[in-house]
C-alpha cells in the first residue's frame, strides 16, 4: 500500500491576522487554518467562549408553542410519554426530557423501541397502547421527523405530539409543534445540533417558563455525550456546548453515570473526546444492542448507588458479549473475503446467524480492515427476510450505489458512508452480483492512501507545553478532526506486540529524545530497531496510574537510514549476587520485577508499565528475566538507563505443576478479592508468560477446577466459579503449554548463562 503523505499549507504563509486572533499562537493558528478558518473573529470565538454569542431557545421556530403546551399538560396533570430512540442520541435525549419533566410533573412515562422487534422511530401500536394508558401529550426526541403515519395515527386517537429531532426532513408529519434545528436557515450555527442538543433547547426554555433556567446544568453530562457519540459537526453551537459540557461530564454528579464511569475508569482515567467515543458511547449502545436501550435510560435517571452499580455492571457486562460476538462476526467475515471475496470492490456478505444489532459495526470493521465498502447480511427470524448493513469508505458513495441496485430491495436508507437495507433471501444473490459488477464498473479502489498532516515536528518538539497547546485549539471531532503530524527519521527502539496486533512502541530520534507510541491493528511484522518517517496524533497514555504524551501511529513509512541504538551504556553481571548485596551496592537504583508479588522479596520494584521515558534512570537492575526480548528491549527504551544490572535473582517456576499451582493461586484471588474481574495481560504479567500461553492455560484450567471464564475483545476476563467442571478433553492443549512452559524456562536459562558481553548484541 502506497501512502502519500500531504502536508496542509506546508509554504503558505499564516496571515499575521489569524495569528493573533489565535493568541499569537501559529500552531493553534495553524490548526483553524488548515481546517478551511480564515475569519479572525470566527477563530476567537472559538477559541473562547466568553466572546461567543450562544443560540437561545426562541431562534428555534415554535418552540413558544412547544413550551405552551407543554406547560398546559403540565399544570391540568395530562399523562405525557416521551418518545425516544436506542442509540447514546435517543438514550441521552429521553433521560434529559424525563429528568426535566418530572421535576415538574408526576405523570411522565417514556418508551425506547426495541431494536429487534419495533426497528428505529415511532411505532403504531405503542402508540395505541400509549392512547389506551391515558396519554395525551407525546413528545419524541431522536426522532419522529419521517413518522408521518404513525404521528397521523396519534393525532387521529386524540394525542397531541411535540417533535424533537434532528434528522432531515422530507414531508413534515402533522405533528403539533416540530422542533427541529435542520429547520433553522442555511448556515445557522444550531443547524447541526444532536437529537440530544435539540432536547436541551426545549427543556431550557420550559425551565425559563419556570425562572429556573440555572437548573439546565444538570444536563450537561447528557449533552456531551451525545454530541460526541453521534458525531456531530463540532462547529458553531456544537463546540460551544460541547467545550461547556465536557467538564461536567468527566466531573458529573450523576449517579448512574458516576458509576458507569467507574468501570470505564478501571485502568484509564477517562479525560478526552476520544475516551468519551470509545469507552462511555459502546458501552451505552450495547444495551440497545443486544438487549433493551431502557436499561441505559434507567441508568441516568438512577439515584441509589447501589441499583446504579448494578445496572451499570449490566451494561459492561453487555458490552464485553457485545465485543466478544462481534469479534466471531468479524473473523468469519474475514475468513469469506479471503477464501471468496479478496478481489472484490466492495464486499457483499452473508451469514444466517449473524447478530442483527452488531452487524453495522461489523461491517464498519471489515470496511476499516480492507479499505472498501462492506455490506454484512444476517437473516432475519422470518426465515425469509435478509438485513444488512453497509459502511463505506470516503471514496465510494454507498447510499448511491446501493439506491441504483434497489430495484428488488424492500426497503433501504442511508447516507453516503452508511445505510441499512432489507430484502427477500431469495433475491440476495442477484442483488449481490447486481452491486458487485456495478462497483467494479464505477470505482477503481486505488493501492494507495492520501493522508493529510497539519505540519512537521521533531521529538523533542513534542511536550507537554505543545499538548497543552493543541487541548487550547480543541475540542476535536468530526469537522474538526484533531491535528495530525509527521516526523522523519524516528528509529522505532522497541516494539511489544499485543495478541491483537497492537504494536506497543518507544520512539528515538538519534538524539537522545524517546516517546512511548502506540500503533492499533498494525500488522505482524516486528519493527524494533528500524527507521520510519511517522504519522501520527498526540494524545495522552493514563493506562494503570500512567499520565504522560503518547503518540498514537496511523502510518509508518520506511526509509534509509543508520537507526538509533537502544542502549549504549554499561551492563554489569550482577548474577550470583544476593538479595541484600544488590540492594546495598545499586541502593539508588531502579529495581525490575514481573512476576508473583509474594515471590519478590524487595518492595517498590518496577514493571514495564510503571517505567516513563521522560525520567531517566542511572542504574536499573533486572530482579527477574523479562519474558521476552521485546520486553527486555522495551524496558532498557523507557529507562534510557546508563547502567544496567544482569541480577535475575528471582527466577520464575516454570514447571508444568509450579505453572498450574501458581495459576490456581491467582485465580482464587482475583475471584475473592477483584471480583473476578481481571485481563488477560495482568495473568501473564504476574505469571511472566505471553498472552497466547495464558489463554491456553486458563482454557486448560476449566477442565481440571470448578472455575469458567468470559473474555470479551479487548482482553478483559471475568473469572467465575461453576459447580461443576468441564468434560473437555485437555490432553492436547496440556501438552501444548508444557511445550511451551519448557520454551519459557529454556530462554531463562540462556539468560541466567548469556555471557555479559553479549547482551548489547542480543539488543540489536
């Protein structure tokens, strides 16, 4: 794959006009003016809040008759139903209107639909069952704009209804009032608001009928999420809420949300957009997903901490099966490229068993995987209906190639990067033949990437003065992506690879300068010791008590070069050595040890995770032999010591029994004492073992002790216990660990022998 590196308006001058409405900072003006900014006051705006003059809610048309009727519903105790979606827009919109409302109101129920047996907007017969419980008001959030017949239906048994949306409209329903931001003028700054920001409006304004608009604060925390989970243009009204409301979410006093937090924080602390995107936002959406999105609404409107743990405990454990059968889907999506589908322009699957409400991020991961367009199919419980979702990349309009081959379609929807579409089983295979000649007729998928950098940077350019620069320029997101740079010659000093493909990197310049770097889904290729120019994105690495810059790779270019060596400085044979004679000889000194903490007999050591390549060490000893030469290579790249002592004085057992013993061990504490919950990477870590050696044993330890256990995509592990024990036969994978248990002690031996002088060389 060929990557054409551009960098934005590399020879073209910052007007000295935008520097200055950018502070006299030209890295932030940089920023704006590489993302189309050219308007001084616009720049200043943004940049600072007080300067900008917010939406308020009567530039919304109508919205005097929303809250009118809303208040008459109000004061004459009219039963109100709110009338939500099940993704973070609709979940987050239906909590705001709910906590709003009941403040005011003790006659407030609320309807999410089910994915699986109402699919996405109003539905007829809730609506009726609604008429019969005695509502009169309904007001939706996250849709109702396209549900002409079903808003008819309400109006035609007596109910009032009041839309809030934020979808295109076509033909507007008979609704009461229709609340709308895409009924605002071309280029009003509210026009791209979220379903959620469109509800915030509305309560605002009743809470200004009440003289209470102060109170709107509390929905902050709900805002910021969904501004950033549907992915909305962060421009105009949607930064300013969002740069307002993303503090009181991470500081939120919502007790649901604190203990869905909670989770989420167990080894990061959630501080970024991004965190918010993949951490906060999949977790919510799960429920919908694979059960019901009331479970999340729930969740926000709960104030007893203990149900609230519950619930989101619920939710988490939702995400991690969510995770794990999106994983299967996606694997045996992979494996029908390569055996059928490699040499397709865009790739048309099928499975029966697929799961309906994972579908969609299934195909997004194909699409990212291949890059080109992916349509997934799974066949509905009918037997005879097939849906599908597709997801596409920025070349290739989707929507439009999918609507020229819809003739045997029953439905389909979308725009051009997704859609989602439905036919009969027996017309799939035409369908498909029908869209894949149509793609390789339109579209050429081109070998080759185009990615844009905002400019050029050196290592030792990147600190935390520059970070906190570009946090001054943000918050980032779509329409205004977080700045991206480059940087030439950087030797990659170690590379650790994940069992997921990570690539766990520390970066040198030839300088002396290191930066931890983190390449996600990366390739198998080990890539310790090479020259690469490199692209990438700044952002901030607070994984177990961690709290520094870390860069995060999209694209590394090879190129010529004499690459930085990882250590230059002095090994000192420290073998035989005692316990106490270390600590008194190297009393300064940095002290390593993985392994069991019951096992170590010197406290305050350190693993490769608690080591940071901004502080450098004098002297660092190795206690126990690092698992592997990658994290042997890894370690000496963040200590950047100058000496290094050879001790491994604390050896590990790696005997098929000591190996098994010590696991039990482990496993009955995490049960007892975490709760069962654990990853895979802290076993092998405390066990000093790869990842693919611990999953091979924990499958073997289900068969011989009462314990079983989940492992969702990420690595995670939920350790229970069981009545009985598995009848799987083990002899095989047994016999697999003990080989691989001799390998392990094998490579502790050579090290315990490895002559001194040959560890430089063992480095290259």
């Amino acid at each position: 794959m060929k990557i054409d590196v551009n960098i934005l308006n590399e020879n073209t001058h910052i007007p000295d006009e935008i520097i200055e409405a950018a502070d006299g900072d030209e890295l932030i003006a940089r920023i704006f003016f590489n993302r189309g900014y050219k308007d001084p006051d616009t720049i200043r705006q943004m940049l600072c809040e007080d300067l900008y003059t917010p939406v308020q809610p009567e530039e919304f048309p109508r919205m005097d008759k929303a809250v009118a009727r809303i208040a008459k519903a109000i004061e004459t105790g009219e039963k109100i139903a709110v009338y939500g979606d099940y993704d973070v827009d609709g979940v987050t919109s239906t909590a705001l209107l709910v906590q709003c409302l009941t403040w005011y109101s003790s006659s407030v129920i609320y309807h999410v639909p089910d994915r699986f047996t109402e699919g996405y907007g109003m539905n007829e017969d809730v609506i009726r069952s609604m008429a019969k419980d005695g509502v009169s008001l309904i007001i939706t959030c996250d849709c109702g704009i396209s549900n002409i017949n079903e808003i008819k239906t309400a109006k035609d048994l007596g109910m009032d209804v009041v839309i809030t949306d934020h979808h295109n409209p076509d033909v507007l329903p008979e609704a009461d009032v229709i609340l709308n931001p895409k009924l605002l003028g071309e280029g009003h700054k509210a026009r791209n608001l979220s379903g959620c920001g469109m509800a915030y409006f509305l309560a605002l304004a009743l809470l200004e009928q009440y003289g209470e608009s102060e109170k709107a604060e509390a929905f902050l925390d709900l805002l910021a999420m969904s501004l950033i989970a549907d992915v909305v243009s962060l421009n105009g009204e949607n930064r300013y809420l969002l740069k307002k409301a993303l503090p009181k979410l991470f500081g939120t006093k919502r007790t649901g949300l604190k203990a869905l937090l909670e989770i989420a924080e167990k080894d990061s602390k959630l501080q970024s957009e991004e965190d918010v995107a993949f951490q906060l936002a999949p977790r919510i959406n799960a429920a919908g997903r694979m059960e019901s999105a009331r479970l999340p609404v729930e969740l926000l409107l709960c104030s007893d901490a203990q149900k609230a743990m519950e619930m989101a405990l619920k939710i988490d454990h939702l995400n991690r099966e969510r995770k794990r059968i999106q994983q299967e889907m996606v694997d045996e999506a992979i494996e029908q490229v390569e055996n059928r589908k490699k040499n397709k322009s865009i790739l048309v699957l099928f499975s029966e068993f697929w799961h309906h409400g994972i579908i969609g991020i299934a195909a997004g991961k194909v699409c990212e995987t291949y890059r080109k367009p992916a349509i997934l199919f799974s066949l509905k419980e009918d037997g005879t209906t097939v849906t599908g979702s597709a997801r596409s990349t920025e070349e290739v309009n989707i929507y439009e190639l999918i609507k020229a081959c819809s003739s045997k379609l029953l439905k389909f929807g979308g725009h051009s990067q997704a859609a989602g579409l439905s036919l009969k089983r027996e017309d799939l295979e035409e369908f498909t033949r029908e869209i894949e000649e149509l793609a390789e007729r339109e579209y050429f998928i081109k070998d080759e990437i185009k990615v844009n950098a905002d400019m050029e940077l050196t290592l030792d350019n990147i600190d935390e003065e520059l970070y906190g620069r570009i946090l001054k320029a943000g918050p980032y997101g779509e329409g205004f992506e977080a700045p991206c740079f480059i940087t030439r010659g950087a030797t990659v000093a170690s590379d650790r690879k994940t069992a997921k493909r990570h690539h766990i990197m520390v970066l040198a310049d030839g300088h002396g300068n290191r930066l931890p770097a983190v390449k996600w889904f990366g390739e198998d290729e080990d890539l310790s010791g090479k020259l690469f120019d490199i692209v990438y994105k700044i952002g901030r690495n607070t994984y177990r008590g961690n709290d520094e810059i870390q860069l995060t790779i999209s694209h590394l270019l090879p190129v010529e070069g004499t690459p930085e060596a990882v250590f230059e400085g002095e090994f000192i044979d420290g073998r035989g050595m005692d316990i106490k004679t270390l600590l008194k000889d190297f009393e300064e000194a940095v002290f390593f040890y993985e392994g069991l903490r019951l096992k170590c007999p010197v406290d305050n050591t350190v693993d490769r995770y608690d080591l940071r390549t901004s502080k450098k060490v004098e002297t660092l000893v190795f206690l126990s032999t690092p698992v592997n030469a990658s994290v042997f290579r890894e370690v000496i790249a963040l200590a950047r010591p100058r000496k290094v002592v050879l001790s491994f004085a604390v050896t590990q057992d790696y005997t098929f029994k000591g190996f098994m013993t010590n696991l039990m061990g482990l496993v009955k504490h995490i049960i007892n004492k975490q709760g069962g919950r654990s990853s895979l990477e802290q076993l092998a870590l405390m066990l000093c073992v790869e990842d693919n050696i611990m999953r091979a044993a924990l499958k073997y330890l289900r068969t011989i002790a009462p314990v079983e256990f989940l492992e969702n995509s990420e690595d995670e592990i939920y350790i229970y216990g069981v009545k009985e024990r598995s009848t799987a036969n083990n002899i095989a994978v047994e016999k697999n660990i003990k080989n691989a248990l001799m390998e392990k002690n094998a490579y502790q031996q050579f090290l315990m022998k490895l002559d001194v002088k040959s560890f430089g060389q063992y480095l290259k």
